[in-house]
C-alpha cells in the first residue's frame, strides 16, 4: 500500500501566502492561504493533542458551508482523520442512522441544527472558531502532517438512500487526488481560477466538483451557504468567476430571472452541469447568451468528474456527456458482462485510481458494485457510445420497466416530453399494468400561464415520436417535481404518490 502525504495548503501558504482562498458570500468573511494553514493546523493540534483523535478517526460535521468546514477539510488532510458531512435536509432519525453507522469520535453542530442530533449521546462541540485567527500560536505552522496511505478515506459521503437506508462512500485521499488532476486536465484550471460554490457540504458536487481541486490548484472560492438564483446571478459577474457549476434545476432557476438576458458573462469559461441530464431548450438558451455548456457525467462513489462534453461540441453532440476524463477507463457491458458494440446501450463500468474502495461497514454492497473480477466498478447507468467514442446516457438501470415484454427507458419519453411547448418540468415513472406488467406514467409541470394538454393531445404526440409501447398510459399535471437534496427529480417520491393514488381510488 503506498503512503499518501497531501497538505495542499500548507504548499500554497508557502507559494501565495497572502492570496485569498476562500470568501464567504453571506458574511464577508475571507481567509488567505497563509491563514488557512494556519487555521487548518490549528485545528488538527486541537483533535489530535486536547481530544487525542486519531489518523482513521471519524468527525461528522453537521453545518451550512463555511470557512471553519473548509479548514477542517485541510485538518483532515493534515491529520488522516475521516470528515463526515452530515445532510442537514434529513429528519433527526435519519442522521441518528448514519451516526450509528460512522460511529464518529466527535460530532461538530451548527447551533441552527442541534435540534436534529438531541439525542447523540457521543462527544460533541458547537461549530465556533470565529476567534481562531486571534488566538493562533506563531509556532502553529510547525505542525507535521501524518502519512496517510491512499485509500485512507478522507471523507466518508452519504449517498442519498434512494433505495433503503443511505450508504457511506468512502472517498479516498487517491481519489482525491486524481480527481483534481483529471479535472484539471479537462477544464481549463490554474492558480488563476475563479468560482462561486452553490452546492451543499453533504453533496460530493459541494467539495469535489470545483472546491477540491480548486484548493489544490490554488485558485479561488466564494461560498454561498444557500443556493439563490438571483444572488447567484450577481455574483458570478461580482466575483469574476472563470468556471460555474450547477445541476439544471439551479441553472433552469437562473434562467428565468428578471436580470439574464442582461446579465454580462464576459469572463465565464463555461458551465459545469452535472446531476442529470439537462434539458436541451435550456442549454440553446444559454448558448444563444453565449455561455458554453460542459455536459459532464458523475457519481460519489467514482471521481465524481468522469466525462465531459468539450464547449466546441455542445451543439454537435448536444445531449451527450462527453468522452472519459484522462485517467478514466470505461467498459459498456450486457448483464452477462459482454462489451456493447457501437451505439449499443449497456450499463456504464468504470475502473482507474478515482474509484471508491467500496462502502463503508458494509461489504455486502460493496460486493454488488463491482463486477465479479473486481476490476470494474458497475455505475447502474445504461448508456451508449457514438461512432467517435462519445456516450450518451440513456437512463439508470432501476428506472426502466418492462411493458409487454419490451424494456422501456423512461429518458427516452422524457426527452420527447420536453419538447412539447409550455412544458417547463417532466418526468416519467414505471407503475403496475395488469395487460402489459408496467406501463409508463409522466408527470408534467407547465409553464406559468400555459394550460396543460389533454391526455389525447399528449398521447397523438407522443405515437408520432415514439414507439406505441413507449407511450404513457397516464399524465399528470402537478405544480412542481419533488426533488431530493442534491436537486435531482425524486422518483422515490412520485412513486409512492402514484401508490397513494392507487389505494385512494
């Protein structure tokens, strides 16, 4: 096992010591590098000497983004300790579960959310360092970081538990690493680059996306604690930022705010957008401001940077996520592990040195990501591969159904759906048919002031776009799509809906 030594602040308060490399949107608050180090080596002094915390040791963090989060990112790096981003969008028994599950030897609460850990009875602090900078010893900086191996976890990332209880990732300090050189080698990223983070601390997007790697490139972040579109909108010209990311629902948000067609993106490189695919009426409305899309493709478990769409071919690929970053090998395989020919679809696996070690305290799922040789990482995602070796997703495994005996993907309808004038929003599930086993029911959201269609008019369209097994049985009009917290569609959620409406009629 090869030793793993990243202190990528304490490098960059030797090179850029007074550079900033971190604001606070919401409070004005800034820290340079040299004062991050500082900060950071404080805080790994404190776990390791006054509490006696280990390299291994888990700290779950339960608060908004912060300045104090990032420093205890670089602590975590300095000490080999494990952070623990807790989701502070879930109910208190669902946090008590993960608790249970990393069982960490600290837990950090933002005052706002004690009320969801009342019940821990492990140590705790409250997430109060604003007086650190006033109180760092001059001698602080002689703090030798440990020798972490690499798959030492760095962070252990609760995915969000779409099915059964939330599974712990554990991102790697290798995973780390190329990640952020994988990154930097699709994206134009250097010392001189500039963002504004909108993700959430709980998110893999929130750190690994841009935060991560702008730290090791030594570049510079603004953090919102909370996503606003229009906040979001100022801020980018304000800020100067050179790259953006953001799921479709917050670029769909910004979108449609007062100030866009106005707005001067002169400077932005491009948009970053993950989390699921966006819709192709909104990238043309960014790219008729100009605005270069980076359609990339990603997951906690692997990376998460693994594709990306170049901006040259944003409108001739229009759809795709691109070709495998660098160091990214990729396989489309059958159920039987067979490769895929051209264009055909298959499920999306992965190898190289930013795949996860597996899941946390649990080896049974572990088991299943990967294939039988233990080489691959299995995504779950179906997808295809052009003739010029760009993919393409066509959905998740878990979505499709099966009607009459054809597999459906509901990405396809999707697709289609979305086309349709005055739709803002869709989205496509698999219920229980008793002619055809399953059959498809979409979900639409209109835009404001535009009456919906009848479901006539929306099944004569969807015959002449696509196969008649293809074709949704049912439709429904709703105001808004649950979306869970990393803002993707929660077909979790429609889906017991549907059964709701099924047990009251």
């Amino acid at each position: 096992m090869k030793v793993w030594q990243q202190d990528w602040v304490a490098k960059w308060a030797l090179y850029s010591p007074e550079k900033t490399a971190l604001k606070e949107h919401d409070t004005g608050r800034s820290i340079t590098y040299s004062a991050l180090h500082r900060w950071s080596a404080l805080i790994a002094s404190h776990w390791t000497t006054d509490l006696g915390l280990q390299r291994g040791d888990r700290v779950a963090i339960l608060a908004d983004f912060c300045l104090e989060y990032v420093a205890m990112f670089c602590a975590a790096q300095k000490t080999g300790i494990i952070l623990v981003p807790l989701n502070y969008r879930l109910a208190a028994p669902e946090i008590s579960h993960i608790l249970r599950d990393c069982t960490p030897a600290l837990l950090i609460i933002e005052d706002k959310y004690a009320h969801l850990t009342g019940q821990y009875e492990g140590r705790k602090q409250n997430l109060s360092f604003e007086d650190l900078n006033s109180s760092i010893p001059p001698d602080i900086t002689s703090y030798t970081s440990c020798i972490s191996e690499e798959d030492d976890p760095v962070f252990i990332l609760y995915t969000a538990g779409t099915t059964g209880q939330p599974k712990g990732v554990k991102y790697t300090h290798k995973m780390l690493f190329w990640n952020s050189i994988n990154t930097s080698i699709s994206l134009l990223l250097n010392t001189e680059s500039r963002t504004v983070n909108v993700m959430p601390p709980f998110h893999t997007g929130g750190w690994n996306v841009l935060l991560t790697p702008f730290l090791h490139h030594g570049a510079y972040t603004c953090i919102c604690r909370k996503f606003d579109a229009a906040v979001v909108l100022g801020l980018r010209e304000k800020e100067r930022a050179t790259i953006f990311m953001g799921v479709p629902t917050m670029l769909q948000m910004i979108a449609q705010q007062e100030g866009f067609d106005g707005a001067d993106f002169s400077g932005l490189h491009y948009i970053i957008v993950g989390g699921e695919p966006m819709p192709i009426p909104l990238i043309e409305k960014y790219h008729h401001k100009g605005i270069a899309i980076r359609q990339g493709y990603g997951m906690t478990e692997v990376g998460p940077n693994l594709t990306s769409l170049h901006q040259d071919d944003a409108v001739r690929k229009i759809g795709s996520i691109g070709r495998p970053n660098f160091y990214v090998q990729i396989r489309i395989a059958h159920e039987d592990g067979s490769e895929c020919q051209v264009n055909e679809p298959g499920e999306l696996w992965l190898k190289g040195p930013m795949v996860t070690p597996g899941y946390w305290n649990n080896p049974e799922m572990t088991g299943q990501a990967f294939s039988s040789d233990g080489e691959w990482f299995k995504t779950g995602d179906m997808v295809r591969q052009d003739e010029e070796q760009y993919l393409f997703v066509v959905d998740r495994i878990k979505n499709m159904y099966i009607s009459g005996g054809e597999n459906v993907y509901p990405a396809e309808i999707e697709k289609v759906l979305i086309k349709l004038k005055g739709v803002k929003e869709c989205t496509v599930i698999g219920v229980k048919d008793e002619k055809w086993g399953e059959t498809g029911k979409a979900f639409l959201v209109m835009e404001s002031g535009v009456p919906p269609y009848t479901e006539e008019e929306l099944k004569t369209y969807c015959r002449q776009q696509l196969a008649k097994f293809k074709v949704p049985t049912y439709f429904v009009f709703l105001e808004s799509l649950p979306k869970n917290d990393a803002g993707k569609i929660d077909k979790k959620q429609l889906r017991k809906m549907h059964e709701q409406s099924v047990s009251d009629s």
